[in-house]
C-alpha cells in the first residue's frame, strides 16, 4: 500500500521527538532529574507531536480533498491479506491479557498480596475486578465484539497498570533500570491496542 502523503509529513515530527528523546535517556534515570523536569518534557514532546500531525492531516485534506489515512475498506481491497494479518494482531494481543489473567488466578494469594503492597484498596475485590477485564477483555477481542470501544478499554487499564505497577521514578536506584523496561514495554502494549482500536472493522448495516 503505498504511504500517504500526510502519513509521510509527520514521520520528520516523530523522528525529531524520538531523536530529542534518546540525548536524554541517561538523565531521565535520575529519579530527581525525573521528579524535577520528566513531566514537563513529556507533556511538551507529546504537544508538539499532536500539533504538528493535526496540522499535517489538516494540510493534507485542504489540498488534496482526502484523508490522510485511507479507510479500513480501502485498505482491505489493496492489501488482501490485511484481514488475516488483523485477527493475528488481535489474537496476540489478547493471549497476553488472557494469560495474565489466568496466572493472577492460579497464584491468588500472592497476586493479592502484591496489590496490598502497591497501596490498592481491598487486594482481594481489586483483584476479582483485574481478572475480570484481563480474561473478558481477551476474549472479547479474539471474538471481534466491539473491537474499538474494547481495545480503548483495555489501553486505558493497561495505563493504570503501568502507572501503578512500574513507578520507575519512584523505584530504588537498582531497579529503575528494570522498571523503565516494563514501563516502555506497557507503552507498546498501549500503542497496539490503540492501533486495533484505529482499525477495526467496521460490520455494515443491514439495509432496512
């Protein structure tokens, strides 16, 4: 499929941002450096990314009459494999929350006693409500059912999780290397469940 032209305007704003943001990669392992200047360089990044693409897209549509991204149809009838290629996508996603859910149920007592230590309030209720949406949330996306209301669900869960469970500015100075991992590591979790979200299929409407 060959790329937009608003696709291709945004890449130089990314790469400039993902560029900014590796000179600082070894600051940012300071928890002080962190606590003093990480939020207000990450909501700054994160501005000027959405500035610039909202600008690109407008640019684009203004002068060609077009979206920038083509529709989940269009993309289907270039690439006939997209499909398939889809439902992977899903399907793996989904056995990462399945499994999870399922080693929180084999290994109750020490899951439980792992939020306690987190701070959440009542471990063992909290616990019943992770599994919940970790197990059905799965499913649901392997079933296709709501596809986008779904994997935004799960995106912003998956938010909460990390910013609860991998505090790498608040970890011992030994372990935020480790924390930082898992940190990025739910960010690209967030980022595929964002793109099924940006995809899914669209079921027509039976004409009445």
């Amino acid at each position: 499929m060959r790329a937009q032209p608003g696709m291709v305007a945004t890449i130089p704003t990314v790469a400039h941002a993902f560029t900014s943001g590796i000179s600082t990669a070894r600051e940012f392992s300071s928890k002080a450096f962190f606590n003093e200047h990480g939020v207000s360089l990450i909501s700054g990044v994160t501005r000027d990314i959405l500035t610039n693409y909202r600008r690109s897209v407008a640019h684009h549509k203004d002068t060609t009459g077009m979206n920038a991204f083509p529709s989940t149809a269009d993309s289907a009838n270039r690439f006939a494999y997209g499909p398939a290629l889809e439902f992977g996508g899903r399907l793996l996603m989904a056995a990462l929350f399945f499994i999870a859910g399922i080693r929180k149920v084999l290994a109750w007592s020490a899951t439980a006693a792992a939020f306690g230590k987190l701070g959440l309030p009542l471990p063992e209720i909290t616990l019943v409500g992770v599994i919940i949406i970790e197990i059905g949330g799965a499913v649901l996306l392997v079933l296709g059912w709501r596809t986008r209301a779904v994997a935004l669900a799960m995106a912003l869960f998956t938010i909460g999780a990390g910013l609860i469970g991998h505090q790498f500015w608040n970890a011992d100075p030994v372990q935020v290397n480790n924390q930082v991992n898992h940190f990025l590591k739910v960010l690209g979790i967030i980022g595929g469940l964002l793109h099924i979200a940006a995809f899914a299929q669209r079921k027509p409407v039976p004409n009445v």
